[in-house]
C-alpha cells in the first residue's frame, strides 16, 4: 500500500503552535492566580513587607509624607525617626491598613480599568503616632490622626487591564490554552513521518520556552532596577518583584525540565545518551579556527562578546552556564532512566537517525546559550553609562564666565556639602542631596571635612578621636558647644563598642564619623565621574582637614581624580578658560595643611587665597535684617589681600540643622542684599556663596544675577 502523503513541516509548525498555547497557558494561568486575583495579589503583596529593603523603603516614604511634612525641621534626625516607622511596616496593625489600600489599587487598576491608581495608606496617622510617642512626644502630637499618606501611584499599560478583565470573564482560559497545546501536539505527532522526531522537537521547544521566558524575567527585572538610580527603591522593588515573579520564574525552570524528558523519551528508544560528546563537540567548534574568512570574523566577535560578559557579569555568565548545564544533565539522566524501562530498537537506521537527533539537541542549545549570553550583556549593563552630563554652554554654564579670573566669578556652594539627608544613616543632614544630585544641580563649590575613622561591625565608622589631646577638644567644643560635644560622644561610646573590620582610613564627616561618614575616595570618584562627563565645568573644592596632606593626595591619585586637578599657578589667579585648557578642572584647597608646597596643586586657602565672613550665625535675623547685616560680614580668617572671598551663609542650630531656617536666609532677596553688602563692606565680589539647604531659597538665581551684573554682562541662562 503506497504510504499517505504528509504536506511538509506541517509537523513542525504544529509543534511550534503547541508550544506557544502550553507556554501561554502557564503564564495566564499564573497571572489568574498571582496577579490578577485580588486576594493572591494582596497576599504577596503584604508578603513583601516581611522584605528589609521594603520595610526600610516604605519606612521612609512615611517618614517623608508624613512626619516631615508636620514640621521639615526634624530631617536633621530622619533616620532616628525613620527607623522607628520602619520598625511598624511589619506589625499587625500596618499591614491590615496596607493590605486594605492594595485591594483598593487592584480593585481601580485591574477591576474598573482606570489610567492611574494609588496605593494610599489611609488613617495611617495613628499607628505612627502611636510609634514616635516613646521617641518624640512633641513631634508625635504634630501629626493628625486621620493622616493619609500616598506610597505611591501606579499607571498599568491599558492591556494589562484588558488582559485581567479577560482572564475574569473566561476562568478557564489556561485549561483551553492547555487543550489547545495538548491536541495539537499529538496532532503533529500523529501527522509526523518520523514521530520519534517530532517528539524529540517537542521537547526541545518547551525547554526553549522555558529557558527563554526565565531569561526574558532576568532581562526584564535588570532593565526595570538599571533606569532607578536610588539603592534603596532598587533593592525593595527588587524584593517585590521576587516575592510576585519568582515562582514564575520557577515554573518556567520546570517546563523546560519536562521538555528535556519528553525530548529523553524520544531519543532513549536507540542508544544512551553521551554526555561527553556533545561537550567535546562543543569545545572543537570554539577552538578550532574556521577556513573562511567570514565564519572567522563571526568566530571572533562570538567570542568577544561572551568574554566581556565573563568579566563585566561573570554571575549572570554563570548561572547561565549552570541552568544550561543542569537542564543536559537531567536530559540525559532522564535518557537513560527511560531507556530502561522501553523495548530496544536496534536498528542501523535507528542509529543514524538518533545521532541525527543528538545533533539537534546540541545544535538547541548552543542557540540558547547564545541568546542569553547576549540578552544577559545587554541588561546586565555591558553597554549602559551612567547619564553623568549636564546641558550647559560656555564655562560654568555662560559664555560670559570663560574669559574672567576665578575671583570676578559667583559661584554656589554647599557647607559640609559631604552631610546629605539622602545619605544612609546621615544624622543632622545640612544638604538636600548627596554630590552626585548637587553637581548636576549646579553646585560648583563644594565645602568638605575630612576625618580619620575606622569601619565597625556595626555598619558604622568609628572617628579616631586620639588627636583631641593636643587640643582639638577646644576646637570641637567652640564649633559644637560644650553640651552638644558631650552627646556626640556618647553617641560615638555606644558605637566604639562594636569591634573594629578594617585600618584607620580617611572619610568625609562632620565632626563625628559615627553620625554620617562617606569614604573619601566615594566621594573622590563622584568628582572625576562629574568632570570628565563636563569638560567645561569648574570645581572649587576646600577641605577642612584634619588628616595629613598626603593622605588626600593619595586619596586624588588613587581615585584618578589628579588628572581632572587644576595644576597650574594661582598667582595670578586664572581664568575659568585657562583653567579648563590647562586639562584640569578642579581647584584644591586645605582649610589648615595643603603640604606647605610639598604638593603643588593643593593650595593653603588660608594662608594667601582665600578671606571670608564669620560662619556661626545662631538665628535667621543676623542673616536678613538689615541692621545686622553689617556685623556678618565682619573679617575673619584669611588676610585682607586674599583675592578670593568666601560668603558663608547658614545658620548654626547645632546639633540639628532646620531647613526652615534655610528657606528664609535663602531667600532671593535677603540673599542677594546680604552679597551686596558685604561686597560693599569688604570691597570684594563674592566667589563662593555657601549654604545649607542649597534646594531651599534661590542660591541659584542669585548667583546668577551676581554675575550678570558684573562687566555689565547678560544674564546667564
């Protein structure tokens, strides 16, 4: 009897519809049951809460919308506070109000198909009061009881919705994606001319699917956390999308596990499978060199790519290896196991057609190992940089500036420019932002201390505080105050405790490296990250120093920052084009000990460069009345002939900086009146205009206007 015509790769193609429906059928019915499920959804949503970076995270938006909006002031002591709210995300009593407004965004997002949604956490007042009434009684009865506060707003893609409202309405459309797959793979099988092979391409397509879609999850959670620039909102939305989207990614893993047994089943009816074989296959064609010049050249890039993914992300590199590696393995396992138990077909043609088979399951996986190769290079970061330019012209942002001396130059600039609320466990904060936020800002003069200290178990960094005998407590003490020096140290006692984890090295603190501390060099590296982005951009950096010359010189060559440092002469002082050809870009200047000229490029600012107005101001008043004006710009360090003249403008509440003061002495007006004065008084043009709080007020504007009016030039843009 002649044999019944098949039309050809009708086999093939229903392979490949099956493998798509069983494919979907896995995700819609995960979604039905993760995602679109109001009480699952609510579930694991509550769940993360039980993640620290979530609990820190969701910490601090109360912290933010809440307590400070009660009273702005208490920043100075936000991780005091924000530890406490932190500590009741997980508790009874805030996860029944968090688990009420996630059914409320789910009902709007997925229910009712609104644009945007948001997670509100309503009467949330009371539970924080309840909190902070032991820690801080005063700010406790700032806050309303019935205070509402909004996490955050969710805006699903139109289809996502769609897709919800259609997995409600049709319960069973995995079970009928699942049918789907089912038929029409045993369709193919019955159509198939070969059907060991059809089986066999059965089981390679799920393991593709699988791995694929468990790739596609790593791509796409690297792509989400690389366009979020915090360390903290990266790490709690990386714990939630573990907590909804990492039994998918399990359940991916095990559909690829069934297609290496079915593709086992069909390719164990001849021979055992050699697991040697393909790897030497495997090998032979890396090391051996191609004879055409074009196989060569895609040899070569191959080869390329994957060796940069080895050492820009050789953990992505290798747990892709493993996956890959354990799927084979259990696909031979699988093999020989199946081989057993099924009747033996000993055939010479049974045996080319099972080598023919093999070559196809190499041939699969190598394709695999190369898409995730290049689909782990690309999201992991191979080619990504960090958006460090900022849209200016000219030098410092005006064409006007370039061809003026350093001294006829405004320019803004922080104190303690290192003690950011943003920074991690900062307590007593006097910036808005940390450098990377205050260079694109516009800050271009930037007011450090560095310290010496040690890092502890404890996370903290311990001041080495054995130089205050030969009399720096006295320095402390006028700049703290008696009393406020006192608590600082009991503070540093209770951390001192915790045993030191590595050498004595050099830090940006305020005083106290136990109540903020960055590594200089973190601090450094900002620095020359910022200026080789912007090679039009100048910075005036002045360290108050507490450490040896050379150890901040050794800290600038370490980090590279030396070949963006300005190493001509100051005298003269240049211009700000002069300084920016020279192929530096960076003035350095020690509050105390620059080397005495053992380090040409760091400069005592004290000593020839640099005179300045008293900097302890202790209210608002001495900074914006008019009649007190007069004495703030009274000399103090620096002689009268330093060129270069420093406004210092803040006001000292030690221990605990308020932004409130900030906003009113840096006020447009007051700001700009106080300049006008002491430029009057001093018979100087003010250089670097230093505040607190830089985002509060309009230091900006102000010092825009500074230097429009100088030479008549226009207005900077």
């Amino acid at each position: 009897m002649k044999a019944r015509r098949r039309p050809p790769g009708l086999s093939l193609a229903l392979v490949v519809i099956a493998t798509i429906a069983l494919l979907g059928s896995l995700l819609v019915g995960y979604a039905s049951t993760a995602l679109f499920d109001s009480d699952s959804f609510a579930d694991r949503a509550t769940s993360a809460l039980d993640e620290q970076a979530v609990q820190s995270e969701v910490g601090a938006l109360v912290t933010d919308n809440l307590v400070l909006k009660a009273n702005a002031d208490f920043v100075a002591v936000r991780p005091l506070i924000e530890s406490v709210v932190s500590g009741i995300v997980g508790g009874g009593a805030f996860q029944g109000l968090f688990r009420k407004a996630v059914n409320d965004v789910h009902r709007a997002a997925f229910k009712h198909d609104q644009n945007t949604a948001t997670l509100t956490l309503g009467d949330i007042g009371e539970v924080v009061r309840g909190a902070l009434q032991a820690l801080r009684p005063q700010l406790s009865k700032q806050i309303k009881g019935q205070a509402d506060v909004e996490i955050t707003g969710i805006k699903p893609p139109s289809w996502v919705a769609d897709l919800a409202q259609v997995a409600e309405a049709v319960g069973v459309l995995w079970l009928i994606l699942l049918a789907i797959g089912v038929v029409l793979a045993a369709a193919a099988v019955w159509l198939s001319a070969d059907r060991r092979r059809t089986v066999l391409q059965l089981g390679v397509g799920l393991v593709i699917a699988g791995v694929a879609g468990a790739v596609a999850l790593s791509v796409g959670r690297a792509l989400v956390l690389r366009g979020i620039d915090e360390s903290a909102v990266r790490d709690a939305i990386d714990a939630v999308w573990g907590v909804f989207l990492n039994d998918l990614r399990t359940a991916l893993y095990l559909l690829a596990a069934c297609g290496a047994v079915i593709a086992a089943a069909a390719s164990s009816l001849v021979r055992p499978v050699e697991v040697a074989s393909p790897l030497r296959r495997a090998w032979s064609l890396v090391a051996t060199v191609p004879e055409t010049p074009r196989m060569r050249v895609i040899r070569a890039l191959l080869l390329l790519v994957v060796g940069i993914l080895i050492v820009v992300r050789h953990d992505a590199a290798i747990d892709a290896l493993m996956i890959l590696a354990g799927l084979y393995v259990a696909y031979a396992g699988a093999s020989e196991l199946l081989r057993l138990t099924l009747s033996n077909v000993a055939s010479e043609r049974a045996a080319q057609e099972a080598h023919g088979r093999r070559t196809l399951v190499a041939a699969a996986i190598t394709a695999i190992l190369i898409f995730a190769a290049g689909a782990a290079f690309v999201a992991f970061g191979g080619t990504h940089e960090e958006p460090l330019a900022v849209e200016t012209s000219g030098c410092n942002g005006s064409e006007a500036l370039c061809d003026r001396t350093l001294d006829q130059v405004a320019i803004p600039a922080t104190h303690n420019a290192m003690s950011a609320v943003t920074n991690q466990d900062w307590l007593f904060g006097q910036q808005d932002a940390g450098f990377a936020d205050q260079l694109h800002d516009g800050i271009r003069g930037l007011l450090i201390d560095a310290h010496y200290g040690q890092p502890t178990e404890s996370g903290k960094v311990k001041t080495d505080l054995s130089d205050l005998t030969r009399g720096e407590r006295a320095t402390y003490e006028k700049a703290l105050g008696p009393e406020s020096l006192d608590a600082a140290l009991r503070i540093r006692d209770r951390v001192v405790n915790s045993p030191t984890t590595g050498p004595r090295a050099v830090y940006l603190c305020h005083r106290f490296c136990e109540l903020g501390a960055i590594p200089i060099d973190t601090a450094f590296k900002q620095y020359r990250d910022f200026l080789a982005a912007n090679p039009n951009e100048v910075l005036v950096i002045v360290i108050e120093d507490y450490v040896e010359p050379q150890d901040i010189a050794d800290a600038v060559k370490r980090t590279g920052l030396i070949d963006y440092v300005y190493k001509g002469l100051l005298e003269p002082l240049p211009t700000l084009q002069e300084i920016i050809d020279s192929g530096g870009q960076a003035v350095m200047m020690a509050e105390q000990d620059a080397g005495h000229g053992s380090i040409p490029w760091y400069h005592e600012a004290y000593d020839r460069l640099v005179q300045e107005t008293p900097f302890t101001f202790k209210k608002p008043e001495t900074l914006t009345d008019p009649k007190q004006l007069a004495a703030s710009c009274e000399p103090n360090r620096g002689p009268d002939d330093a060129p270069l003249f420093l406004l210092n403008h803040w006001v000292d509440t030690t221990p605990a900086p308020r932004p409130s003061n900030a906003e009113k002495v840096n006020d447009e007006k007051a700001l700009l009146k106080r300049v006008h004065v002491c430029e009057r008084i001093r018979d100087l043009e003010a250089n670097l205009i230093a505040v607190d709080f830089y985002r509060e007020g309009d230091l900006f504007d102000v010092v825009d206007k500074l230097n429009a009016e100088r030479d008549g030039a226009p207005e900077a843009p």
